[in-house]
C-alpha cells in the first residue's frame, strides 16, 4: 500500500512539475511575442 501511495504522489509531482513549467513557458513566449 505504501509503495502504491509512492507512486500515485511521485506522478502527481511530475504533473505538477509540468504544469508549472508549461505556464513558465508560456510566460516566455508572451515576453518574447511582445
């Protein structure tokens, strides 16, 4: 059960990670449209 838990937070974070970094990348892009 514990290494199950593991997982499920351990792709949370990861999606988590890639949402942050999509709209940091987003932020870039407008700096650099306008």
């Amino acid at each position: 059960m514990m290494i199950y838990e593991q997982q499920i937070y351990r792709v949370y974070t990861y999606k988590e990670f890639l949402c942050e970094s999509n709209i940091e990348l987003f932020l870039i892009i407008g700096i650099l449209w306008y």
